[in-house]
C-alpha cells in the first residue's frame, strides 16, 4: 500500500516538474503550437500593418464583426512565438506609428469562411510603414526589412506549417519622384524572385494589392506595373476606388476589411484557375 501510495506521488511529481509543451494560450483553453498551420505573411508599408480608425495617431479601437479574433487563426508575434490573433496584427512591428486595423484579419477570416476545414490560420506580420513610409528599395535583398521578412518567414514554419503565400501592399512611397515610379516594375519583379529563391519555393503565390492611394504624382505609373506584372502564380487585387481617410493616403477600416476579402478571394483563384 506504501509502495503503491509512493509511487503515484512520484508520478505525480514528475508531471510537476516536467517541462511544458509549447502552446498557445487563449484565455482558458490552449492550441498546440506545433499543430499545422496554412501561414500567410503579410508585409509591405502602412496599409498593410493597418491605419484603419486610427486619427492623429489615436486609434478607436472600433473592430468590425469581419475583424473578430477566432482560437483557429494565430499570429506569429514580434518575439517569434505563436499566439492568438487580434487587431492591431503589427503592433509590434511597425512599432514607430500607431497600427489600426489592416486586411490581415478580414483575409484569414474570410479564407476560413470560404473553406471551413482549412484548419489553422497563422499570420505572419512583417509590414513596416514608419514615419514617411517604406519604399520598395528597402525591401530590396540585403535590406534590413527584406532579412526581417526572410527571418519570420523561416521561423514561421519551424513548429508544424506550410507556407501558403505572400500578401504584398506596398508603394505608395514610390509615387513621389518619377524614378522610384519608374522601376517600380524591375524591383517588383527582383523581389518576388528574391523571396522565392531564399525561401526555397519557386513557384509560391504572391498577391499584391493595386495601390489606392499615394504620396505623390506618380501614381498611375506605379499602379500600372502592379497591374501589368506578369510572372507566374502571381495575382493583383485592385484596391483603387475604396474609401479613403482624411489623410487620403491611408484606408478607412471599411476599406481594409473589403481588401482583406479581396485577398482572401485572390489566393482561391489559384487553385480554381
């Protein structure tokens, strides 16, 4: 009787002090972490990390019903751990602004509702406005934003996950000086190859959005080769017309959330094309 007695306590002390497994926590229930996941990275300038509600760097805090978090999608956070997703995505990464609401969760929201047996959605924030915004020069290979990207991106799928695509809604800042404007295509096009060659998927979607808005005269230039682009599994959602804020460079959350659908849409068509 001893014996046995002494040897459930020893059980039980074992489990004390094993180690815990790596989870992610949502409120009382957890997800295992190395369940896997369909990850999409998110990344580009403003728009992308989100300025929806926010007002002289105040946001309203106001999350629509297609924002909502759900224990199925998950983000992957600054310090490169798994946790439950919710607006604002980028909070910790373009860390210098105030982040809103993007299309991240409207996307991985939507992505769930036109396949419900998708399983885990894990997000992967990189998207970096900053002050005056992020030109596509900086996200060049070599830049500390492209090793960034390429640093979350691996680091998403050491724990169970495949990576589904890229989301790309970036440019605004090269509609200023007509150079920037001008090669937007040529670097456009090095940086999908890029990302492609270092992440070892050749042929890995990428959906870019088709610019809304911009920061100077030469928008039409840079939208045009967003439109034009021509490689494979690449597709272009065209955000022009949506609602602006008053700054008439950044969506309104009602935009963001009709992108994120956009998005969701687009990544579909590949397999239905």
């Amino acid at each position: 009787m001893e014996r046995s007695m002494l040897l459930s306590f020893s059980c039980l002390l074992l489990l004390a002090l094993a180690k815990p497994t790596d989870q992610v926590v949502h409120g009382s229930r957890s997800l295992n972490s190395f369940l896997e996941k369909n990850i999409f990275v998110l990344a580009g300038q403003s728009n992308m990390s989100g300025r929806g509600g926010v007002v002289n760097q105040t946001w309203d805090k106001i999350v629509p019903p297609e924002c909502q978090p759900n224990p199925s999608i998950l983000r992957l956070n600054s310090r490169l751990r798994w946790e439950q997703a919710r607006e604002p995505l980028h909070f910790d990464i373009d860390v210098t602004q105030t982040c809103g609401i993007g299309p991240g969760m409207s996307f991985a929201n939507t992505i769930r509702h036109l396949n419900s047996s998708i399983g885990i959605v894990g997000l992967v924030p990189c998207a970096v406005g900053g002050y005056h915004g992020t030109k596509i020069s900086e996200w060049a290979k070599g830049t500390l934003l492209y090793k960034q990207l390429i640093k979350r991106t691996k680091s998403s799928v050491k724990k169970g996950g495949k990576i589904r695509a890229i989301l790309w809604f970036q440019g605004e800042s090269d509609t200023v000086a007509l150079e920037d404007a001008e090669m937007y295509s040529k670097k456009l096009k090095a940086l999908i190859m890029n990302l492609r060659a270092d992440l070892q998927l050749p042929m890995l979607p990428f959906i870019q959005v088709a610019l809304a808005s911009g920061q100077g005269h030469f928008l039409g230039t840079v939208r045009k080769s967003q439109l034009d682009l021509n490689l494979p599994n690449v597709r272009c959602v065209d955000a022009f017309g949506v609602p602006l804020s008053t700054d008439y460079v950044h969506l309104t959350t009602q935009a963001e959330v009709r992108v994120g659908k956009m998005l969701a849409e687009a990544f579909y068509s590949f397999n239905s094309a």
